[in-house]
C-alpha cells in the first residue's frame, strides 16, 4: 500500500510491505511484520523502490502492524529524522 501524506508542508509518499517472518514453527505469532519505505517524488507504479527505514543494525525495520509502521514513519518525518525533508 502507498499513502501520500503532506508532512511538514512536503509531499510524501509511504508504503507498507508486508515482510513474512518466515519462522520454524508457522504457528507462532506475529506470521508477518510490516516494513515502511518512503518517497519524496511520486513514485511511477508498484514496483518503485523507496527508501526504507532501517532499524539501528541496519536492516529494514520490522512492524507488527501497518498502522505502526505508517504511524512511525509519519512521525520520523514530523521530528525531522529522515534525511531530505527539511
């Protein structure tokens, strides 16, 4: 999914992907996390890749929902720590 938002007077786009947690036992909770990616430009289709929020060892943050992961990107560009929205 991609949400175009206006944060801090700029147009943003943010998608959410789902990312399975691929676990031994398929039984065990969360089966899936949720990553965030953003976009200064509009981004051209589906298959456009963003910027992804990484996590403090470098990988893409995990989520266990979208509305968290929407909700931690929107506030990251709010507090001004994603790069290229001042």
């Amino acid at each position: 999914m991609i949400e175009k938002q206006q944060i801090n007077g700029k147009d943003v786009w943010l998608r959410i992907d789902v990312l399975p947690a691929n676990r031994e036992n398929p039984n065990t909770i969360p089966t899936e996390y949720f990553t965030a990616s953003y976009y200064l430009d509009e981004p051209d289709g589906d298959g456009a890749a963003g910027v992804v929020l990484l996590d403090e060892d470098g990988q893409p943050k995990r989520f266990e929902s979208p509305v968290a992961a929407l909700t931690y990107a929107q506030k990251s560009f709010e507090l001004g720590e994603l790069k290229n929205i001042e």
